[in-house]
C-alpha cells in the first residue's frame, strides 16, 4: 500500500503561522503520510479556486486537511465544496470547526478535529489505513 497523502492548508489569508499547523503536519507525517503544508498568506493569497488549480491539484492528495479560523468562513466553506466537487476527501480542524463541527460537516467536510487535533491524528490514520473499517482500533 501506497503512502496516504495529505495536504494541510490554511486557507484564511494570514501573516503567521497558526499555532499547532506545523505539529498536524509532524503528526500525519511520524505516521507514514506524505504530507505538504500551504498556509494562504497575505504576501501569496489565493483565491478558494486558485488554491484548488495550484495548490491542491498538482499535489494530488488522498485527502485534503482545512485548519481554518471564523474569519471568511463562507470562503473556505466554498473552498470545501470546490474540493468535494475535484473528489477529495476534506478533513477539518481549527478554532472554527472546533466550536462549530456540525456547520463545517454540513459545508463539506467529511470529519471534524475538535480541540487540538494533533491528538486524534494517530486513531484518525490507524483507521484510514485499515481501510475506514469502524471496528478497527489504533
């Protein structure tokens, strides 16, 4: 079996790295991903569509990772859609998925991290690569 491969962006335009992005990536990575940061930032910002055409498609991930605060929110649920519509898996975590996980599944995304998702990467990639079987355990 092939490495799973994610990319991780950060699609709010912003000036610094977010706290914890680097350590989901460390995470997805000590487990065997192949895996590619992009945060959108205010120097390099994309549109939701360019982000799909440059950043994502080249990449070809398994599945696409969204960190993302409540600031343009209707631009990364549109993000997500974009993402869903190409076939990708989209996965959600950050200060607004965090506090509203219904709203983000009902975007777009097929799975929530709540809280620091760093903690839930491990059982998340166990149960991945058993092929998404429900009973499987990390």
């Amino acid at each position: 079996m092939k490495n799973p491969r994610i990319i991780v962006l950060f699609p709010n335009p912003i000036s610094t790295i977010p706290a914890g992005f680097t350590y989901v990536g460390k995470r997805f990575k000590r487990n065997g991903w192949e895996v590619k940061l992009h945060i959108n930032t205010f120097r390099n910002h994309r549109s939701m569509e360019r982000l799909v055409e440059e950043v994502i498609k080249p990449f070809q991930p398994d599945i696409v990772g969204i960190s993302f605060a409540t600031f343009s929110v209707m631009n990364v649920h549109h993000l997500m859609r974009l993402c869903r519509e190409q076939g990708y898996s989209v996965i959600a975590g950050g200060n607004h998925p965090s506090i509203k996980p219904e709203e983000t599944l009902r975007a777009g995304a097929e799975l929530v991290f709540r809280g620091e998702a760093e903690l839930g990467i491990d059982d998340f990639c166990a149960w991945y690569r058993s092929g998404k079987d429900p009973a499987a355990r990390g």
